[in-house]
C-alpha cells in the first residue's frame, strides 16, 4: 500500500511542475510537444526530418532525453537550433524538474516551438506530463501490430502518432489496417500518420498536422 | 531525497522476494530464464520457436508479463505447455511478487524449465530480478545500432542477448558489426547470437546455447 501512495505523491508532485513548465512555454509564446516511443521507433530522425523542413520557418528548440550518451543531441546539433541533452542516469522517463532544468538552458524568448524526445520507452514517460501540450507516439511498424492493444496508454494520450518504417511493413508480416483499427478503436480521435523517416514516404502529411498544430488557437 | 529511499525500499524487498522464488526453483529443480526487450524486439516469437524445438524435450512453462491482454499466452497455448498471464494493469515490468503468484499456477514439480516473458521495456525490468537464473535479452535490429550504447544496462546484466530481425537489417541503415562491437564493450562476456526468428536464420546457435546452459551444472 504504502508504494502507491509514494508513486501518487510523485505523480501529483510532477503535475504541479509540469503546470509550471506549461505556464512558462505560455509567457514566452512557446508551443511544446513531447514525443514518445519505444527505443529505436525513430524519433531523433523524426525530429532530424522535421528540423530539415522547418528550421528556417520557425524557431525551434530541441529537449533530448536519454538514460545515456549525448548521442542525440549530437544528431540535432549540425541542425544549428538550440539543443539541451538530458541525462537521466537510469531514470526510464523525463519528468518535469528536469525539463524545468533544461528550460533554464534554451532561449525560450527566441523559439516559437520546443520538440521534447523523451526516454525511448512505451510505458512509463506516459505518466509524467512534462508541461507540453501535446504528445506524439511514433510507432514503428517493424514493433508488430499488437503493440496500442499491449500499451494503450500512450495512444490514449497522444494526439498524433507516426506509424514510421512503413518501408519495412513487407518484411514485418505486420497488417496495417488491423494495426490502425485496433488503434482507433483505442483513441478515435488520434491522428494517424504512415511514413517513413528513412524514405521521406508519407512525410508531407506529418508536416501538415504539425502546421495546423501550430496554427491551432490554443484554448 | 524521500523518493530515492522509497525505490530503494521497493528493491530490496523486491530482491528477498525474488530470491524466495530462486529457493523455490531451485527446490524443484526448475531452471528460469528472465527475457528482457523493448516492445516488439520479438520475445514471444523466440519463445513459439524454442517451444517448437524443445517442447518434447524439455517439460517447459511459461509465464507472460503484459501491461494487458492476454494475447501473448495465448500465442503459446497451442504448444500445450503450462502458461501463465500477468497482467501488471499499467506497471512498466515484472517483479518477483507477481512472479511468486504465477508460479502458484504452475505445476513445478512436473518442469525443467521456466520462461518467463517481461513486459516490453529496455529500462525498467532490468532493476527487478524475478528469481531467475540469467537473464536473456532480445534486440531487434530495427531499433537502430545505437540501443546497447544508450540503454547499457540490460546489456550488462545479460548472459546473452539475440540480436533478432537480422534480415531487417538490409533495410535499416544498421551497422551490425558497429553494435556488437559497441555492445561487447559494454560486457565482454555476453553471449551475441544473430539470429531472425522470421526466416529462422541463425537459431541453431541459440538452441545450442539454451541446451549448455541447461546442461550446465549450478554454482
């Protein structure tokens, strides 16, 4: 009994920072996304297309969260936007102290939008709300299509998910539109967006959510 | 401070647990392999085709972690081996208290071995050691070359770790030799076995490394 308690102080604790991040995105004029995934779904080549497309549009900052290694930021970098790497040391999910930490560190009065890439995992950045106000899965298509039936909590959550590596769908036995319909029938409102990173295939309808997103009136 | 002596709290009673469930196996002289991966690495693939090859010869169980549904049993419920669900409702892994639980549900005295299945996860489950032997961990190639480098720590505790979807690799952009390189230097011991549990390439090495490890006496 007493675990549950602490996992709900910790979670109350983070909301109440995360609404201070989401304050703080609002002072500045900043729209923020959190993107989650399993490891290797292709988030940072998500973002590394996504930067290609837009960076001279508008001002972008870039959030990497990662147990370990600089690897990501590095891949964000030659992009020249502002880029802050998290290390969690082990910790399996962002929390909103640390994106508050890694705030301190971008120029927030120059961006109009900041990409978090959280921790590569399905399970557990879904609890921690990091002040965002959105959150995009990216699922690659190589996982199989049981994956939103086995987690659904990420696409309950997401707004928008990338079915990435659309590519490898003939290599997969994985079948698309069952993959789709179970997730529908999980979240009927998500966007669902096939693509591939690695061939730019699909991509243009990414971009397109992600300018009608920026363009949205907040509520 | 208080969260860290919380988890800290948590692990060590999740150990003596687990060790309880070491004793009960090794009482019963049942062997258990703990199978780690992200989502969709291929776990329970790699567990239909060991079944396949082994269920004669080995009187085999199986316990399946999932956040939910029960679609991984019964996936080994046509091999007519003895096969227990958990579902964690949300929690991000195993631990030795909901392994304790299965194995009331399984008949021990009439196993060799147990194989149980984690919830897809690269982080989480790595900390929760349910009783078992050795841990097996999965990796599949279309999660990119970089996950040993970034999510060391499933691969330091492993014994040995299948390198799946190995016929993805065309596809992937992945330098192999790179992440074996990158993953024995991690842990020098670990036992790499390419493999593709699709095409079935590669599997005898892995049959043959479960039967020395089966035929290996105990410490």
């Amino acid at each position: 009994m007493t675990e549950i308690k602490v996992v709900q102080g910790i979670l109350k604790a983070n909301d109440a920072l995360a609404e201070a991040n989401a304050r703080r995105f609002a002072e500045h004029g900043v729209r923020a996304l959190n993107f989650i995934s399993s490891p290797g779904a292709g988030k940072t080549t998500l973002l590394e297309r996504t930067l290609g497309r837009f960076k001279d549009s508008w001002r972008i900052g870039v959030v990497e969260g990662d147990i370990a290694t600089t690897r990501d930021a590095e891949r964000i970098q030659p992009f020249g936007v502002p880029v802050v790497q998290i290390n969690t040391q082990g910790g399996c999910h962002l929390d909103a102290s640390m994106v508050a930490r890694a705030l301190d560190a971008l120029p927030l009065d120059a961006l109009d939008v900041v990409f978090i890439e959280n921790v590569g995992n399905l399970v557990c950045p879904v609890s921690y709300r990091l002040g965002e106000e959105a959150v995009v899965a990216v699922l690659s298509i190589a996982e199989g299509q049981d994956k939103p039936a086995k987690y659904p909590a990420l696409f309950r959550r997401a707004e928008a998910m990338v079915l990435n590596k659309l590519d490898l769908a003939p290599y997969c036995d994985v079948d698309v539109e069952t993959l789709i319909a179970d997730t529908r029938r999980i979240n009927p409102k998500l966007e669902i967006i096939r693509a591939s990173c690695r061939t730019g295939e699909g991509l243009e309808a990414w971009y397109a959510w992600l300018e009608r997103w920026l363009g949205r009136k907040e509520a």
